[in-house]
C-alpha cells in the first residue's frame, strides 16, 4: 500500500499499540486493522508529532496542547478571540486553538478594519517627512535613522505590534478547522522562550510591516528592513510546523516602490528560527512569494549547541532566498522540491545557504532549474558552512550541487558534517515523485 507519510494515522504509540493488540486477538487481517485505526484516529487538533519525526520528536518530543482539557480547546474567527484564546504568555496549561477561518490580524477588538494610518495616528510620522530626514544626500551613510522622525516611526511601529503579534504560550496547539480557509492576515505568530507548540493547517499571508526602517550601514548600498515574520521562533523548542502555507499574497514584492534607491521591503521572514531555538520540524508546509524566507540562527554568533532543525517534505516556490539560510546547527534538509523558476516577480537568488559553521545535511530533496537557470547557483555559503548528503536531483538528474557550487565560488562548502540524522520517519530515499506527490500534500487545506 502507497503509504506518503502525510496520510500516516498520527494517533499516539498508545493507540497503535492497543489497535496493534486487538487485532492480533481478533486475528483479524490488515483491511480491517485499517479500519479500526480509522475508527480509533485521533482528531486533527490533537494529534501529536509522530514519533523520530525529526528534531522535534527528540527527548520528550512534541504534542501541543494534546493534554487540554475541555474548558482549554478554543475555536476562534477574530483578532479578539484568539487574543483572548492565547492568553498570557507565561500560562502553561495545555491548550487547542481551532482557527475558524481567516483573522485579520490588523483590526481593533471590535473587528474593526485598522491601518497604517490608524497606527502612526498621534506619532508625528509621515514617509515623506522620514524619507526627506534620512535622505543619504543630506544624512549621509554611516549611521543609523535617530530624531524626530525616527522615533515617531518606532512609535507608529509598536502601534501595529501590540495589535498584530501574537505571544504563543507553551504547550498550544494552533490548528485551522479543514474546510475553512483558517489561517492569519497580516499577523505575526511569536514563539518566544517556550517549550512544546505545534502549528498546523494554517495560511499566513500578507504579514507586513506599514513602518520599515532604513539601515543605511545593511550592506553595501543600505536596506529597507521590515520587523514581522509570520511565524517567528526565538529561544523556542520542540515545535511543529506542519501544512502550513505562507505567501506574501495579496501585496507582493514585485509591487514595491523603490526609495533610496532600495526596494521598501514591507515583509520580514515566513518562519525565523533564531535566538537559540532548539529541536523544530518543518514539515508540509508550502513557501511562496517571498524573499526572505527562514533564517536559522540571527547571527553568526547565535548559539552554539543549538539551532536543530529539521525540513521535509516542504514545497518552496516563488522565493527568493533563505530556504533555509542555516547558522551554527545540526540542520537535516530532506525531500524538499524547490522550484527556483521565477514567479510573479520573485526572482530566486539561491536555495539553501550553509554559513557559520553549520551542519546541513540535504538528502532526496529535487530541484527544479528553469532553463537557462545555473547549478552552481542553488546553493550558497561563506567558507565555513558544510552540506553533506547524496541523493539530490536537478530537474530530474542525480547532481552534486555542492561540487557544482564549490567549482564556481572560492568560499567552498564543506562536504563532511559531525552528525548523522537518526530521527527521520517518512524519509524517501528517492527524490524522483517529489514534485507530483507535494503539489497535492503540502501546505494548509489539504489536512482533513
Ligand atoms: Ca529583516
Ligand atoms: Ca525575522
């Protein structure tokens, strides 16, 4: 039986165990074994991760707020609710949060539509003042945005914040109720310091910044640098990604003046895993139209031990960079498909980036290059940064992308890394069917 893990039962080892058991008494045959576990599946806002299924099963693994009673399992359909539903940030108890269709993060407790202007109301900030007090003409370039204008845009900035951030508690589980179209406008999920969360079946989309602020030192001709990701983990473990999709939908990129000669980026990360995050699966989830999509690791010097993350079985599409860019951790990349052709004006840079010593390890995954498109530019590195791993396709052909990159840049990848992936249930040890069998298996919606 075709058995692609998205559709393995995801009840508890108990559960298997006791089905497992009566069945063996009944001495009844697999079809019927297989109807008793439908029969005894647990509910999609319960499940828990499966176990070995990567770094987020290590130790004591991942379940949410599979252990809620019924006063904690919420459904929400508004801002307020799920404020409300979340609670504080230090409250423990286990909870379920059903997401009933899409909230729209940017509206006040009565549901009422804010924007950019609601927010900077009373600051002081307007974009044509700030743009005339930065200009580098007259400012100059060497240092950061400070006075009047600034601090009206860090005030109008922390308007939207306070309304558009939202604090995950451990032990949550955010799931979207099938059939609803769930997920969040305009918001930013904030994993923050805490144990145990799973996010599951959610669309995130149009997570934007209405204040970016000008970094005239951010390389070498400065950058637009936006605060929101949609889902941002620091100092976060154990946490479950899974058929999740992130887009910047309906306000793309490619739809960005240029100031400064820049592009006003409004749009931060899809999913940051940074600060000493530890121990995250992403898995299912689908990545497009975006530009900077997951950063593991803020720094060069985040933290050391940490940063364990694994990626499968992801669909990344329309995006430019950061797929991950990986830091410092133990990273373990598999049956991945990235479709690098250009779409709807994301033009893609490269794929993954291994930098600061990280430990990557890309196996099955398949990539597909438009044509024109270069090898040695999938992948990318600053000379400390090592991706081992066989098993890789490039439109369909077995490729060493390392040795393709290695040959055209003099920051080299390593080859060898000090650990080998052990937690890995539902790897495929073929790339082959990837795009076919993600395109109907990925992302929010397809979940029942
Ligand atoms: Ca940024
Ligand atoms: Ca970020």
């Amino acid at each position: 039986m075709a058995s692609p893990s998205h559709r393995r039962s995801l009840r508890t080892r108990r559960t298997v165990l006791v089905s497992t058991a009566a069945m063996a008494a009944a001495g009844l045959g697999a079809a019927v074994f297989a109807m008793n576990a439908n029969a005894g599946a647990v509910d999609l806002a319960h499940q828990v991760l499966p176990a070995k299924d990567g770094w987020a099963a290590s130790g004591t693994g991942t379940t949410g707020g599979a252990q809620a009673d019924s006063a904690h399992v919420f459904t929400v359909s508004t801002r307020a609710q799920l404020v409300k539903a979340l609670g504080s940030a230090t409250n423990s108890t286990a909870k379920i949060i059903r997401i009933k269709g899409t909230i729209d993060a940017n509206a006040n407790d009565a549901g009422k539509k804010l924007t950019c202007a609601d927010y900077a109301a009373g600051t002081g900030y307007s974009l044509a003042a700030y743009l005339k007090a930065y200009d580098p003409a007259t400012y100059g370039r060497s240092k950061l945005p400070s006075g009047t204008q600034e601090k009206a845009r860090a005030a109008a900035q922390a308007a939207q914040a306070k309304n558009i951030a939202f604090k995950v508690p451990a032990n949550t589980t955010l799931v979207g109720v099938p059939g609803t179209n769930a997920g969040i406008t305009g918001g930013s999920l904030q994993v923050k310091s805490v144990d145990n969360v799973i996010i599951r079946n959610l669309t995130f989309s149009a997570t934007e910044d209405c204040f970016p602020q000008w970094d005239p030192t951010d390389g070498s001709t400065g950058n637009w640098n936006s605060a929101y990701d949609s889902v941002t983990l620091r100092g976060a473990t154990h946490v479950w990604a899974d058929h999740n999709t992130f887009t910047d939908a309906p306000h793309l990129d490619s739809a960005n003046p240029k100031y400064y000669g820049r592009e006003y980026q409004i749009h931060d990360g899809d999913l940051d895993i940074t600060n000493g995050s530890d121990l995250v699966t992403v898995e299912r989830n689908q990545f497009t139209n975006h530009d900077k999509t997951m950063l593991i690791g803020s720094s060069d010097t985040d933290s050391v031990g940490k940063l364990r993350v694994s990626i499968h079985h992801n669909v990344w599409k329309g995006i430019v960079q950061r797929a991950p860019l990986a830091r410092i951790g133990q990273i373990h990349i598999y049956n991945n498909y990235f479709d690098t052709t250009t779409l709807n004006g994301y033009a893609p840079l490269y794929t993954v980036n291994s930098r600061a010593k990280a430990q990557v390890v890309a196996e099955y995954n398949a990539w597909k290059l438009p044509s024109g498109g270069k090898t040695a530019k999938l992948l990318s590195g600053d000379g400390t940064g090592s991706v081992a791993g066989t098993g890789n396709l490039v439109n369909g052909t077995a490729t060493d992308l390392v040795a393709a990159y290695n040959a055209a840049n003099s920051k080299k990848l390593k080859t060898t890394v000090n650990w080998k992936p052990a937690l890995t249930t539902g790897l495929q040890t073929t790339a082959k069917n990837l795009a076919t069998e993600l395109a109907g298996t990925t992302g929010a919606g397809v979940l029942s």
